[in-house]
C-alpha cells in the first residue's frame, strides 16, 4: 500500500477522535504484513492519564484480533507541523519489531517516513530482558 493511502485512511479514521479536553485530533492507520489496516484515533478522559493515543488505538486492536507483524503506520492531525508518535506510542511500536515504517504526516499530506529505531534508539526491547536472564 502506497503511503499516501495509508495517510488518507488515518485522516478518515481521526474524524472519530474524542478530544474534549485538547481539540487535538489525531488518527493513525496501521499496516500488517499481510495487507490489513487496522485504525485508531486518540480517545480522551478527564483524568488526562487515562487518555490512548491514535496509535495504540490501533495497534491493540490488531493485537486484539490476532495480528502480531506489523510494516508500518501512518499517523496525522490537523496541525500544520509533521504529527510524531510519544514516547509511550514509540515505545508500543517498537515492541512488535525494529523495522517498522512509521509515516509521520501533516495536516497537508506532505510526510516524512522513519524507522521506528530512529525515533527510539536505545530502546528496551526483549532482548534486554534476555540478556539479563544469561546473566543470572
């Protein structure tokens, strides 16, 4: 699938976004291996902490369903600035694999693509955690 497909179906996917707090709607569209796009749209709750990202939104519910590999996922908001996932969205992203594409756009279209290990280098990833179990 094309980007800028991916790009307009998270556009689509954040007219569903409940954001009475910020007005910052968001919408991401995600990208299995095998073709399926999952959607999501940041959801938010008066206690700000309780608060999912349009990112994580979409990826549980791939998880949710079954999906595991991911290739990449696109994300955008009305702001005129490149939209990038927080830290703990880049954190959900990198547990399902390092080389996933993650699509960062603008209120415009226009977008810039980086590796999910550009945008968390030093991540913990399982790895860390096996690591510290050979060194038991």
């Amino acid at each position: 699938m094309e980007n800028k497909n991916l790009i307009e179906i998270a556009k689509n996917a954040m007219k569903n976004a409940y954001v009475p707090y910020s007005n910052f709607r968001v919408g991401a569209a995600l990208l299995t291996e095998d073709g399926k796009v999952f959607i999501g749209c940041n959801v938010e709750n008066a206690t700000y902490g309780a608060t999912n990202c349009a990112e994580r939104t979409a990826i549980f519910k791939a998880v949710s369903e079954g999906y595991r590999n991911f290739k990449k996922i696109a994300i955008i908001s009305d702001s005129p600035n490149f939209t990038y996932p927080c830290g703990i969205c880049r954190q959900v992203i990198m547990e399902y694999g390092k080389n996933i594409e993650v699509i960062c756009a603008n209120r415009d279209g226009e977008f810039k693509v980086h590796n999910i290990c550009e945008l968390l280098p030093y991540a913990f990833t399982n790895e860390d955690i096996e690591r510290s179990r050979i060194n038991e």
